[in-house]
C-alpha cells in the first residue's frame, strides 16, 4: 500500500474515557526510554503549562489542512471546532530512532488509521465493569452532568466497537494492567486477554449498559436534563 509507515514497533492503545489510558500510557513512557507517545496534530490554541512538540503539535488550520491534502496524516477529527490528528512524519520520526511508538488513539481514529498500519498491535482498555466507568467519571469532577453522561454515551459507542482491536486489558487494579501492558509493548508477550474473550467483554459490558438498573435510573434522570 502506498505511503504506508514501516509496520516495526507500532501500538494503538485505546480505551473508553476515564478508563486510565492516559495514566497508563505515559507511565510507560516515563519507565521505557525507547518508548515514546505519538504527539498529536491540532489546530487548538495552547493553553498555559503546555509545552509545544511534547504535548501538542501546535499548527494553524491551513497548515492542518495542507497535510490532510497531502495524505500526511494517518487520521484526524473535527473536534468542537478544532481539528487533531496523527501525522506520518511523527510516527516515521519515532520509529526512525528504532523506538516503539503508542498511538493514543479513540475507536474512530484507529478505524481510520489501522488500514494503514497493517502490522501494527492495538490494545484496547476496559473498566470493568460500566457502573465503575461512570463512578470514575464523576469522581474527576471536571464536567457538567450533562458531559459526563455524553461521555459515558460515548464509552458504549466505543465498546460495541472493540472486536477491532487485537488484544484487551481491564483495568480492575492499576498495577496490573499496567504491567500487562509493559509485557505486551516492551516484552513482546502476547496479551493475557485474547480478541475472542475480549470481544466476550465488551458484550458484558455492552449488556450491563442496557440492562443494569442502576444505569436505566441513570438514563432517565438525564432525560430530564
């Protein structure tokens, strides 16, 4: 396939919001020196305590749109007005340097990049169960209601996609998932969790969303909303 990414090293991690994915990530980045995190495109400004190159690549949107032109990115979104994506030349830039990179990438962006990686792993996260999703939402405490019931919409949506992925990992305890996921992108194991029992996992979970009362009593109030 033409301008395709040398297929070594590549790792989609994704995961519901709240989930721990970010936590998870950068920790193994920190640990793992030849290990680093793809750094997005956006078209966002920068806010205070950002750093350009490690937190964002900061660019206006002609020049976002000059690279989605020219089939530079391996993905990108419209997102509240402001564009993000993955560029080629980041993961090219990583991998160059013979460092695994982690795509920190949502169901719909790997959907759209994974044809073009196709020797790439992708990992997805799981809570384990939806009730403590939403616990862990509303524990951040930075959204309205509002958001974080659009947010744990959205985790359903992202779930009933999961059978694309190749391996799973419930993050029921912290340390241990993260340890399954330095083993699966630093040790080269193979996941504790196949795709057929992860698959099995995200139905569970998928039939929690619809069935657990808790989440139905959940359902209504925001209805009201």
């Amino acid at each position: 396939m033409e301008n395709e990414i040398p297929r070594s090293g590549i790792f989609a991690v994704s995961a519901p919001s709240g989930t721990g994915k970010t936590t998870l990530n950068s920790r193994l980045e920190r640990n793992n020196p030849d290990v680093e995190i793809s750094v997005s495109l956006t078209t966002r400004k920068q806010r205070p305590g950002e750093i350009a190159g490690k937190h964002y690549h900061f660019v206006d949107r002609s020049e976002f749109e000059e690279n989605v032109a020219a089939d530079n990115m391996l993905e990108w979104a419209e997102v509240f007005g402001n564009l993000y994506g993955t560029s080629k030349a980041e993961v090219e830039r990583i991998t160059t340097k013979g460092h695994k990179v982690i795509l920190e990438i949502d169901v719909q962006g790997w959907m759209t990049a994974k044809p073009k990686l196709p020797g790439a792993l992708s990992i997805f996260i799981l809570p384990p169960s939806m009730i403590d999703l939403w616990h862990r939402l509303e524990k951040r405490g930075t959204d309205s209601p509002e958001v974080r019931w659009r947010r744990f919409q959205a985790a359903r949506d992202e779930i009933a996609a999961g059978r694309i992925y190749d391996y799973f990992i419930v993050n029921d305890d912290l340390e241990r998932a993260y340890n399954e996921l330095e083993a699966i992108i630093v040790s080269g194991k193979p996941g504790h969790t196949s795709q057929g029992a992860g698959e099995a996992l995200c139905e569970r979970l998928l039939n929690e969303f619809e069935q657990s009362h808790k989440i139905l009593e959940l359902k209504k109030i925001h209805q009201k909303i």
